[in-house]
C-alpha cells in the first residue's frame, strides 16, 4: 500500500485530491495537513510514502516544510504542487529537495503520473513551468 500526505490549506483541495486518489489501487491516503507545521510533525510520525505539499499556505510554507522533511529523511519523496505557472517555484521545489513539482490547474492529468515517477525512483520537473 502506498501511503500519501496530503498537504494544503485549503480544505476543497484536500478532499479533491483524497476522492482522485482513492481511485488508484493500492494507494491511499493516510492523513491530511493544512499547514507546513503540521505537515513536518506528520510526515515525521507517519511515515508516509508520498508527501503531495502545496507551496503557499499559512504557518509555515511548503518550501520551508520541505526543507525541514528532507533535512529529517533525504529521500523522502516530495511532491509540491502550486497554483504558480512560474518556473520559480519549481526551482523552489528541486532546491529543497522536493522530488518532482505539479501545477494544481493541471493536477487532473498530472498527479497521478507525477506521483508513479516518484515512485519509480525517477524525478517530475515538466518543462510546462516557463514563466
């Protein structure tokens, strides 16, 4: 069973992206966060497979979460998604170690496939990030 994290301030966004995943065989989701603390403190005593960490959200931001995740286990496997169409956050991403970046506007063809080349061992930085 792959477990993933889902991280994002807002709560639409979760439970979109727990529905969409609940279809994958073998993958679930195996809790939710609204913010990068709680996304550190869980991605420490979870364990989870997958992080799925949105870049923008209060307390502390994905980025910054990122880093301390990764700083804590190196090869955990990040995925940030964001709303930006700005190849500054996806160098954002690959800089604090995230594995592979998603805009949330393509997430319905994306994530999923985003989420298999994690998996696979293999990094997600689509060229699509251009601005």
């Amino acid at each position: 069973m792959v477990r993933i994290l889902v991280v994002d301030d807002k709560a639409g966004v979760r439970k979109w992206i727990r529905e969409f995943l609940a279809a994958q065989p073998g993958w679930e989701v195996c809790s939710e966060a609204e913010n990068g603390l709680e996304a550190v403190d869980q991605a420490s005593r979870l364990d989870p497979d997958v992080i799925i960490l949105d870049v923008n959200m209060p307390e502390m931001n994905g980025l910054d979460a990122a880093r301390l995740i990764v700083k804590a286990s190196p090869n955990r496997l990040i995925l940030m998604v964001s709303l930006h169409n700005d190849r500054q956050f996806a160098e954002g991403a690959k800089e604090c170690g995230a594995k592979g970046f998603v805009l949330k506007s393509d997430a319905a063809t994306t994530l999923l496939p985003a989420i298999s080349t994690l998996l696979r061992g293999e990094l997600h930085f689509p060229e699509a990030a251009s601005n």
